[in-house]
C-alpha cells in the first residue's frame, strides 16, 4: 500500500500520527502500525516458528481475557470463522438463516454454499441494525440460525434477540466484525454467546488478515478448533510442543484456517492499544458529529439510544439527493478528485447480481434498500488528526456548493 506523505514533524517520526498534507491523498482508511508491531512481527519471523504457535494461543488467551469470552478461537479471517460455525452447527439443505441484507456479502455467501437459504431482515433506518422485530417476522419452521450484524462499532440490541432465540430455540451467531471493544449493557460484545471478529486490515484491530470467534459453549469451541486443522485431533504447534503424536488422526474432514503466529504477533501487539485506538476513533467521530450537524443533505448514522459503547469502526453518512443536489456515486467520485478517499458499507446483499437474480427477499426492505443506495462511509482511522477531519468536512461543503450551482 502508498504511503501518504505527512506533515513535517510526522515525517521526522515516521509512526507518529499527524495531518495528511494538503494536495495529498487522504484514504478512507489505513491500518496503525507502530515500531512496537513492526517488531513484534519481526521477533517472530526471527524466531524459527511462523505459523501458529504459543503467539496464537497467547492471542486467543488476550482477546478471551479482553471480551470475557470463555472460549476464543483464532482464525484466518472472519469469513472462516462463520464457515466453519455453520458446518458445526449442521446448516444445510432446507435449512434458513435469518440476516439482514446490509451485510458483507460474505454470510450470505456462506449460507448459499452449504445449500442453506438466507432470509433477508431490514433494519432500523438509522443505526442499520436488526432488531428482534423484524426477525420475529422472518420466523418460519425452517429457521435454524439467526446472524444479526452490530454495525459500525455501535451495539445490536442484544436483549431482545436473545430473548426470542432462547424462546424459540433458536441459535444467535453475531457478526461482530465491527465490534472490537464494543459494549452492550455494559459488557464487552463477546462475553456471552456466540461472536465473529474480524482483524482485516480496515477493521478496529488488525493482525492484515485473521478473525476469531468467541464462544461460551466449550463443545462448540472444540469443533471449530478442529475444523480448523484439518479435521485433526491437534495442530502442528500441539503435536510439536505438547506431545501429541505426529500420527494424530483425522477425526471428521476439516479445513486449513490456523492464524500464523506472524498474524498473533501482530494482534497481541494491536490489542495492547485497543483502548487507545478506539479513543482516537471516538474524538475524530465527535468531530465528524460537530462539523455535519447542520449540513443539508448529508446524514450521519444515529447512535443508539441503549446502554452502548460505541467503537466507531466507520463513519458512515447518507447522500439525500433531493437535499444535497447530488447523489451518492457522484459525491464519492467528486470527493476523491479532490484528493479524498471513501467507503461504501453496504451495497445491500440482496441487490447483487447474483442475489437479485435468485433470491425475492420474503419481506420488503425498504429501509435497507433506501440506506444501500445513499450510504457512504468517510475517512476513520486512528492515525488521522482532527485537522484532516476538518480538511474533508470543508472539502464536503466544496463538493455540495458546486452541485448546487
Ligand atoms: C469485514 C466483515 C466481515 C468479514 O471479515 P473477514 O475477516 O474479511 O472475513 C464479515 N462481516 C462484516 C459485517 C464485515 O464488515
């Protein structure tokens, strides 16, 4: 990836957060990586021992510790994690998934796969998540699972949709891809049930690629740690360090998903700073919430109104044509000739090609569909400053006078 060029004194201190030139390109977003990765990553590569090891599971220890999750299994991405949690939980053929369609395509994607049919939910029109009310109405004898997404670092409201899984004995997955560090009621997104991480590199915490899922159903974290080598009683690390016979047995056909230890390293060392990293998302959203509050047209996401904390994963906005004089696509494009990157999360599921084709969403979405067509995610990192947040915001406000002329 580019590096940007910072501001003088940044320049001096390469690693230390400063505003992007100006005339530079500002990317919507860039993992924060200190000396302390670098050579965290780098004892690792010296060590011998590069795929999963003691780091891996010094990292599932931390991040179990972190979440207050009993069980934590580590994984080559988030993707693998719901991979493998569906075949564990047995998802197949007229089976349904219960999910909103303002999701990454990857859920869906996976539900398709093992032959299982996803029933598209909407979601509140401003926070973008589900809620036990409209699962409820997506219920048939069918449903086995239901995946509700915490969106943008703000929490689900879990409580209810707990209540009506336990009702109707159903299994609750979170997709917590956003949700490192978030809290709801007060506890860590983690500690209870069922939750997928991802460490992709725009996500809170990065380990470049790798996801975990956080469990407290111990039987449930054994088979995803099986499935996660091979279908084998223990991975390399297991058999080399602790014993284990070389001959371990393949005791049900499983996958390649081990996080390597240069990944874990890498994690460990993020996850130290996770606090850190979600304060400084905090001020730049703050920021965002001041300097938008009046803009026509342009409308951040609402934050819940539940005991929530929120860890700011995106900054998302929507583009309201008839106000803002412009539409979403032309707003993007506008804004990166003006040097200004962005993101787009979601382009609702059920309106991809494949998707559309296939699939008639059982319920209207109206609210998704409204929000998939006008979402637009803004610059959030750790290592921007306020000033390049007052740089975009002013460089909005020459994007929208010029589409009002
Ligand atoms: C990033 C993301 C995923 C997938 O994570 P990977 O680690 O890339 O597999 C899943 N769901 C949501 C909502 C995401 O944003």
């Amino acid at each position: 990836m580019a590096q940007s060029p910072r501001a003088p004194h940044a320049a001096q201190h390469p690693l230390l957060p400063g505003p992007f030139l100006p005339g530079t390109f500002l990317p919507f977003s860039r993992p924060s990586i200190t000396a302390a990765d670098i050579a965290a990553v780098t004892q690792v590569l010296e060590s011998g021992w590069i795929t999963t090891g003691s780091k891996c599971a010094e990292f599932e220890q931390r991040f179990a510790q972190a979440t207050g999750a009993l069980c934590a299994v580590a994984l080559t991405s988030a993707t693998a994690g719901m991979h493998l949690l569906l075949r564990a939980l047995g998802i197949g053929p007229g089976d349904e998934v219960v999910t909103p369609s303002m999701t990454w395509v990857s859920t869906i994607n996976l539900i398709v796969l093992h032959g299982a049919t996803p029933v598209f939910v909407d979601v509140d029109p401003d926070t973008l998540m589900t809620t036990a009310e409209h699962v409820k109405q997506a219920l048939t004898q069918r449903t086995k699972l239901i995946v509700p997404v915490h969106f943008a670092g703000a929490a689900l409201d879990l409580g209810p949709l707990r209540a009506l899984a336990s009702n109707r004995n159903l299994t609750l997955v979170e997709d917590a891809a956003h949700a490192a560090g978030t809290e709801y009621e007060g506890h860590p997104v983690g500690t209870e049930g069922t939750a997928v991480f991802s460490f992709h590199p725009i996500k809170n915490l990065t380990t470049g690629e790798g996801g975990i899922v956080c469990t407290d159903n111990e039987d449930l974290a054994a088979r995803i740690r099986r499935l996660r080598f091979h279908g084998l009683g223990a991975d390399a690390f297991e058999r080399e360090s602790r014993g284990r016979a070389p001959q371990a047995e393949v005791l049900e056909p499983g996958f390649k998903y081990n996080l390597p230890d240069m990944n874990a390293a890498l994690g460990l060392s993020q996850l130290a700073r996770l606090e850190a990293l979600n304060a400084r998302r905090a001020a730049l959203a703050a920021r965002y919430l001041e300097r938008l509050e009046n803009v026509e047209g342009i409308l951040p996401l609402a934050v819940p109104a539940y005991p929530m904390r929120h860890a700011w994963h995106l900054f998302i906005v929507r583009i309201d044509e008839r106000r803002a004089g412009i539409g979403r696509d032309a707003f993007m494009a506008r804004l990166k000739a003006r040097g200004i990157g962005t993101g787009l999360h979601f382009r609702a599921a059920h309106l991809h090609e494949y998707y559309r084709t296939r699939y008639t969403p059982r319920q209207m979405l109206p609210n998704t569909v409204w929000n998939s067509e006008r979402v637009c995610s803004l610059p959030l990192f750790p290592d921007m400053a306020l000033a390049d947040v007052d740089r975009i915001v002013d460089t909005m406000g020459i994007v929208l006078d010029e589409a009002k002329r």
